[in-house]
C-alpha cells in the first residue's frame, strides 16, 4: 500500500501561512496541509494567490484547517 505524505504549515508557525507554503514549495514538498490564521487567509484574492504558487510548484493540498484559536475554549471545556 503506498501512502502520501505531506507537511503542514502549521510546522513552520509563526511564519504567515503563504511564506510557510513557498518554503515547503522550495523544499519540493509535493504534498500540504493548508492551516489558516486568521480570517484574511480565507478571502478570495488571497486564496486564488496561494492556489497560483501551489500549481506553479506542482503542489497539492490533502486538507485545510480552519484557524480555532477563538472557539478552543469552548471546544474543550464545555458540554
């Protein structure tokens, strides 16, 4: 069974998430996980900016992360 691994920006934080994403490109890291940090990283232009770097290295993306931060209290610590 073969398997695809990949690298998540999330292991290069505090970087922002579209320099996390060209390092893991310039790595030749040919498979991510996209973690988004703020609700900037979910607008359309940026987005389509990331998508455009991602296809020029030949990457793709097995998952993205919506960023919890604000709600994780409430995840962890409530019925």
């Amino acid at each position: 069974m073969a398997y695809n691994v990949g690298v998540s920006t999330a292991c290069l934080y505090p970087m922002l998430t579209e320099q996390a994403a060209m390092e893991l490109c310039k790595r030749d890291i040919k498979t991510i996980e996209i973690f988004i940090n703020s609700p900037c990283e979910m607008k359309r232009r940026f987005v389509k900016q990331l998508k455009a770097m991602l296809d020029f290295y030949g990457v793709s993306v097995a998952a993205v992360h919506p960023f919890t931060c604000e709600l994780e209290t409430m995840l962890f610590f409530t019925n």
